[in-house]
C-alpha cells in the first residue's frame, strides 16, 4: 500500500510538471508570435510615418514654391510696396485661384495683416504667432501646421523682398479636413487622422468609437516630440496606430496626427499557429505521463526502504542497518552509499558533541576578552572625535581671518594705485579742459556781438557754447570726483529721495537709450524713499549700473531702474535683459580692474567704485541671481531714514 502511494506521488509530481513545462512552451511561442507581430507592425508603422512625412513635405514644398513665384510677380509685390488693401485683396482671391488653396494671408515686414481671403483674420491683427511667420519675418522660407477656432490648417510662409529690403510675408494655406486626409491616405497605403489637442478634428475615413478614443488616448500620452505607439491587440481587431505631433514657435504643441494599420490577415496567422500549438503540445502531455508512469513503478520499491531508512536516521537511531542491496545496479549503489554515510555520520556527529563542549569554552573565553577591549576603543574613539572637532573649528577660524585679512591687503593695494593713477590722470586732463573752458567762454563773448548775433547761421551759437562750457565743467566735476574717491573722501550726507536719484538717471540717459534702440524705463516706489546719503555718489552709483546695463543690451534690449521700500531699508534694483554674468566669474564683479568687457571698453574701475561708494554711505550692493540665468540684476540696500533722524538738505 506504502509502495501504490508513492507511485501516486510520484506520478502526481511528475505529471504537473511535465504539464507546466509543456504549457510554458505553449506560452513562450505565443508570446515570441505575439511579439514579433507586435515588433513588425511597430515597424512597418515607423515606415509609415517616415513617408507621411515625406508626403507632408513634399505637399509644403510644392507650395513653398509656388507662393515664391507669386509672391517675384510684380502684380502682387507692386500693391505691397504702394500698402494697396484694394488691389492685396484682389491679389490674394487670384492666388487662391492659382494655387488651389483655401486661405492667403499678406502681412508687412512687423507682422500686421494687410489682407487675406478669410475673414476669421482681420486687417491689421498681428499675425506672426505661427513658426512659418515667425521665419518668414526673418528671410527664411517655411511651413507649419497651425490651429486656429479649433481648426487645422496646413500653411507655408515665404518673405517679400524689394530692393529696400523685406517687406513683409505671404502665407498660403488650407484646411486640414476629411479631403485632405483621404488624399494622403491613398498616398500612403494607410488611414489617416488629425487631431488638435485630444479631439480628432479630420480622418481618411469613419472612425469607429473605440478606434477614436484609443488615438485620443494616445494623444494624451505624447511628451515632447516623441511619436506614441498603441499596443497591437489582435482579439480586439483594432488596428495599429501610432500618433505624432506638430510644434510650433517656442516648441508650444499645435496638433498631432495618427496612422491606423488594419492587422486581419496577421490575426488569423496567429490564430492557426495557436491550434496547432495546441495539438502538438496535447500530443507531448499524453507521452510524458505514461513514460512517468512506467518509471515511478521501477524506482517506488528501493525509494520506499531508503524513506524508511532515512526516517530512522532523522530520529537520531544511528544503529539502524538498510536491508541487503536489491533491484538495479544504480539502487544497489544507492543503498551502499547511503549505509557508508550511516556510518560515517555516526562517527562524525560524536566527535562534534566533543568539540561543541570545548568551543563553548573558548567562545566565552574570548567574548570577555573582546567586550573589555571594545569598552576601551570606544573611550578611545569619543576621545580622539573631540580632539577633532576643536581642531576643524580653530582651522575653520583661522581660515576666515586670512582670507579676510588677504582681500583687505588686496583691496587696499589696488585702491593706492587708483589714487596714483587717479593723481596724474587728474593733472593731464585738468589742464586741457582749462583750456576748452576757457575757449568756450571767449567765444561765447564774441557771440554776443550784435552783428554775428543778426546772422541765422551764428544764432545756435550761444545755447552750443554754453552747453559746452557746461559739459567742461561736468567733465572737471567728474575728474575731481574721481581724485576724492582715491583719496577716500567721506561722504556728504543729507536727506534724499532714491526716487528722484532714479528719475535723474533715467533723463539723463533716455536720449542715449532711444538712438541705440533699447528701451530704458523705471518703476518707482509710490512713496517716498527717504535715505541719508551723499546724493552726488548715490547718483554715480546708479548712472554707471544702467550704462552698464545699457552696455550689455543688444538693439531691442531693456534696462529697468526699480525703487522699493522693504523691511525698513529702501531698495534700488537695476535690471537688464542681457548675457548675464557667468557663474564663475560672479564672485569677482566687485574687484578693481576686473572687467568683463573687451579691454577698449571697459577699465573694471565703474562696480569697484560703486561697490565703495555704496558701502561708505551704509549701504550695500550685490549681484542677485536672476530666473533662469539670463540677464544681469544688481541691487542697493540702504537704511530707511527714520522720522526722528531726519534733517534739512543741506
């Protein structure tokens, strides 16, 4: 009976397992049919994306070239360069005729729709928003795909050109509907959709329900410019798709677009290679269980003995002897195996009782030994950690005093050859402009002359005079301004307003700004920002951070002076739109002679000297980080003037 349960067993084990092997055998081929079907479709997918999108090229190209030619006749360019509205908008219904599209867009060399073929647009709305546009204004010829009132469109957008340069841009366009979408779908062998967003906006053909919601389903998944694949369900019929989008200016998404490939004729392949899969695998089961069958009932006899045998040695009864070796060669090898290990066992495990008794001394020998040792590394340790860190905290220390002690050395040995160099550049220069000073008065003496004075071209004369005796003066003002700074002048204080320093600043440079083409502005703090400071430095100060700013700006750039009153200290923030300044090179913006400007424009002199000037009124300067890196922020603090401390500006 022993022996019938043990042949169950056996075949019991042995048949499931032949089972799960036979059924993963089954299932690796499904999936390896399954993945190359998958893979293949992937495939043959991107294949047809590549000539979508070649065909989407071609179709732009073809019409990047024909509005080139249109736009070469002088029957358009002519109303373009005269702003004729009456005869654009003739020309662009002609266009519409000769190029066979739905929308024609003239816009001048800024943007501005001068006229167009559908009235969704309106003559004189910027229209520049689309890449193609964007390129356009500046010389290139390009297409794009672009949205507009939940619509797609598919536009090219070519420069005017006239002898006096662009003139502006001629954009030639249609509508991406169902027309449109059956054409490149009997181009390209496959259906074909196109969506804005999440929504399918035009198709080959008629989608069924689920196919679009499973393209608007991956349209959600797009992110960046990487097209999105479906997975291929064969048992579901869908097709497979894959969905790509469309960029435009900014890399801002307009739309995507999906190709659908039907996989009937793959489906029934699959379903043929999975019947006879399965009568293969049906085939191979039977066989495998009664092989099993005919060995559980040679090995069940000698496998029954050594169980029991085994039995009586988990026991612990080592005197148990197996029955005379019986049956095959590899069972009677078996039996006599297993009697030596018996045996050898039995010796084996009295000897280990006698070393378990003496490693249970030696282990708690050692134990004690090692616990007192332990106990004095770790006083050790605690020790040698204190010592540590009083040792970090003086080098710590001592680090930050020569380093301030180094700067100071540094500063004060760079201002002393200011003040050297500040001494004979004050000696040379003071002179000549004695002398222009002195000129200028002595002409405008003579310009007083009544019959000079009666003469048109000499009645400027006086007003140019002055100015210049003015500016003498200012340059003198300047130099000696300069000398007192190398000679450490202490500042005048008085009661100002940064409001009006700030107003000041920006009169005085609006002028310069305009005819470089950069926009110089300022948002000034509604009350006022009372400090005590010397006003003369302040302004200096300022003046030299927006002409740097101003410096740093290409045509078309801005610079901001802003006042603010913050947590009682009063705010001047100068900003700009430029380069900005590298990060490793921000640490040293305040060091004389360090400049980042080409050596014929800049001496490295300007942020020393306001970085001083700041400091001496009880201030502070600093180069602030500014949102993403671009542009140069430079920012003063100084105490705000408390009601009690105010005096008269003296």
């Amino acid at each position: 009976m022993r022996r019938v349960r043990l042949q169950a067993k056996i075949l019991g084990y042995f048949g499931p397992l032949v089972a799960a092997v036979v059924l993963g055998a089954f299932w690796l081929v499904d999936v390896h049919t399954s993945n190359r079907v998958q893979a293949a479709a992937r495939e043959q997918l991107e294949t047809s994306r590549r000539v979508f999108e070649e065909l989407l090229a071609t179709r732009a190209e073809g019409l990047i070239n024909a509005a080139s030619l249109v736009a070469e006749l002088g029957v358009f360019y002519q109303p373009l360069e005269m702003t004729d509205s009456t005869r654009l908008e003739f020309a662009c219904q002609r266009i519409n005729q000769l190029v066979g599209s739905e929308v024609v867009i003239v816009t001048d060399r800024m943007g501005v729709i001068l006229a167009r073929t559908d009235r969704r647009w309106e003559v004189g709305e910027t229209f520049r928003e689309t890449t193609a546009v964007a390129r356009a204004l500046h010389g290139e010829r390009a297409s794009t795909m672009w949205a507009q009132e939940g619509r797609l469109y598919a536009m090219v957008s070519v420069p005017v050109r006239l002898e006096t340069g662009l003139a502006g841009t001629l954009s030639v366009g249609y509508r991406v509907d169902g027309n449109f979408a059956l054409q490149l779908a009997l181009l390209s062998g496959h259906d074909v959709a196109f969506l804005t967003g999440r929504r399918v906006v035009a198709a080959s053909r008629q989608l069924e329900q689920r196919e679009e919601r499973a393209i608007e389903r991956l349209a959600g998944q797009i992110q960046g410019d990487r097209a999105v694949y479906g997975p291929v369900d064969l048992a579901s019929g869908l097709p497979a798709m894959v969905v790509s989008p469309f960029y435009g200016l900014q890399g801002a998404p307009i739309g995507s677009y999906a190709i659908l490939r039907g996989l009937h004729g793959e489906a029934a392949e699959l379903r043929a290679l999975e019947q006879q899969t399965a009568l293969i695998v049906a085939c191979a089961l039977g066989a495998a269980l009664g092989i099993g069958f005919l060995v559980s009932r040679s090995i069940a006899r000698p496998l029954t003995d050594l169980a029991s045998a085994a039995h009586e040695l988990g026991s612990g009864n080592y005197d148990f002897r197996l029955p005379p070796p019986a049956g095959s060669k590899e069972v009677e090898d078996l039996t006599r195996s297993f009697e030596a290990m018996r045996q050898s066992l039995k010796s084996r495990i009295d000897e280990l009782r006698r070393l378990t008794s003496r490693l249970e001394q030696i282990v708690g020998e050692r134990t004690a030994a090692l616990e007192s040792a332990l106990a004095e590394n770790r006083s050790l340790v605690e020790t040698l950690r204190e010592w540590n860190d009083v040792l970090e905290r003086r080098v710590e220390e001592r680090t930050r005093d020569l380093a301030e002690a180094q700067n100071l050395l540094t500063r004060q040995d760079r201002i002393a050859a200011i003040g050297r160099l500040a001494a004979g550049i004050a000696h040379e220069i003071n002179n000549p402009l004695g002398i222009l000073s002195g000129f200028a008065e002595g002409l405008l003496d003579r310009s007083r002359d009544p019959a000079l004075a009666r003469q048109p071209a000499f009645r400027d004369f006086p007003e140019y005079l002055k100015l210049i005796g003015q500016e003498v003066e200012r340059l003198k003002s300047i130099v000696q301004r300069f000398l007192r700074f190398a000679r450490s002048r202490s500042p005048e204080k008085q009661l100002i307003d940064m409001n009006g320093i700030a107003r000041q600043v920006l009169e005085l440079l609006g002028s310069h700004a305009r005819r470089e083409g950069k926009d110089l502005a300022g948002t000034l703090s509604p009350v006022a920002s009372l400090v005590e400071a010397d006003p003369e430095q302040l302004k200096q100060v300022v003046l030299n951070l927006a002409l740097n700013g101003l410096d740093a700006v290409e045509r078309g750039g801005w610079v901001r002076i802003v006042t603010e009153i913050r947590d009682g200290t009063v705010e001047v923030c100068v900003r700009d739109n430029g380069e900005g300044v590298p990060e490793a090179l921000r640490g040293r913006v305040f060091e004389p002679f360090f400049s980042t400007k080409p050596p014929e424009k800049g001496t490295g002199l300007g942020l020393a000297l306001c970085h001083d000037l700041v400091r001496e009124n009880g201030g502070e300067i600093e180069l602030k980080e500014t949102a993403g890196g671009a542009g140069t922020e430079f920012v003063i603090r100084l105490p705000l003037a408390r009601p009690g401390e105010l005096r008269a500006h003296g």
